[in-house]
C-alpha cells in the first residue's frame, strides 16, 4: 500500500509540475513562476496563419519558427505570441505591456523579463516599454528604430537595452537617440553588424546575432 501511495504521488508530480524552460510558448503561460526568467519574442512584418514563414520580395523567407527555436534555452521561458494580422502596433504594444504587468503580479522580478523585437515587432517593444515605465526591465531592438520611434519624441524607454542593426539596412539607424529622451535608459548596447545582408539578416536565426543575443539576455544586468 506504501508503495502504492508512492507511486501515485509521483504521477500527481508529474502532471502537476509546469511547463519547464526551454520551451517555446505560442500563448501566454498559464502558470507563472516567480523566480524564473522570462522572454518574449516580438516578431517583425505581418502574419499569416496559412504561411508561418512568409516571403519577402527581397529578403526571402521570415523563418519565424527557426528564429524562435535557435532563441529557445533552458535558462529561461520564450514567448512568442503571433500577432493577427490586423492587430496594430498600439494594440501589440498594450497587449505586450499587459502581459509583462501580469508576470510582475504574479512575483517575476522585472529583471528577469526581456523582450525581444525585431522590426515592427521592435517598435513595439519600445512601445510597450514606454507604457510601463520599468528602469530593470530588460529591451532587446533587431533592426528596431525607424518611423514613430525616430520622428516622435514622446517615444521614450526605460530599462536595459541592446541594440542590433546591420550595417547595410536602408530601414533603420541607430537607436542612441533613446538615451537622449528621458525615460530611464538603466544601461545601453548596441553593435552593428556587417553581413551585407541589411533587413534581411534577423529573416533567419544566423548566429551572428542570436549569440549574443542570448548571452545578454542570460545576463543580469542590474549587477554591472
């Protein structure tokens, strides 16, 4: 009976134990845990469900779902929510905020939390990270400022931000205006990168910039 006993506890603990990182989450998670890291990824154009890897006239395939494998570790849960495609930047950027606030609520310290854009996706992590307003969080922009982030300066962001552009892309610049803006810049990074490929280097997880990427990421920045 003992044994039996056992046995069934160690069931219970299997089926109750959660998600472990490492993995890569389409949806918000539905059991937080405070303590661990947390990362989401912010894809760039629009997408389709019938293409999950779209083509892009110049730069070929988006590889969304090889991006987000070669960005998965076990040090830390990935997120990446898909966008429909008629949610706009505003809306992303609130739902993106949203989601961070819960993780906080539910006992995750802001300096475990990184959020990775690239493109359009970026934008709306700098957006997001304008509305809540964190100085620990943690901001990663691929190819990330242009447009409004260059052109409005209520555009603010707060928190510890890497920066990476290539050093042929025609869409973008730097991102060293948003350490003149106020906000709270806790730290900032930024490399530009000489593949020739411009935009079309974050298409595909080259390791040229997943590397480091993920080092950062797994890097406690409040500590330097």
């Amino acid at each position: 009976m003992r044994y039996y006993i056992h046995a069934l506890s160690l069931i219970w603990l299997v089926l109750s134990s959660p998600v472990c990182a490492g993995e890569v989450s389409t949806t918000f998670p539905d059991k937080i845990i405070p303590g661990d890291k947390y990362v989401f990824y912010v894809h760039g154009g629009k997408y389709d469900q019938t293409n999950k890897i779209p083509d892009h006239a110049v730069f070929g395939k988006y590889d969304l779902e090889g991006i987000t494998q070669a960005l998965q570790d076990d040090s830390y849960h990935l997120i990446a929510m898909p966008r429909p495609v008629k949610m706009k930047k505003l809306g992303a950027s609130a739902r993106l905020a949203s989601n961070v606030e819960q993780l906080i609520l539910n006992g995750v310290n802001p300096k475990d939390i990184s959020l990775v854009g690239f493109s359009s996706g970026a934008i709306i992590v700098i957006l997001a990270a304008s509305k809540l307003e964190k100085d620990q969080i943690n901001l990663v922009l691929l190819a990330g400022c242009a447009g409004v982030v260059m052109w409005d300066n209520s555009v603010k962001v707060w928190g510890h931000v890497l920066s990476l552009y290539d050093k042929k892309d025609d869409f973008v610049a730097s991102c060293t205006v948003l350490k003149s803006r106020g906000g709270s810049v806790s730290s900032f990074a930024e490399t530009v990168l000489n593949s020739g490929k411009g935009h079309g280097v974050f298409f595909n997880p080259a390791p040229e910039w997943v590397d480091p990427v993920k080092q950062w990421i797994k890097t406690d920045h409040t500590k330097k």
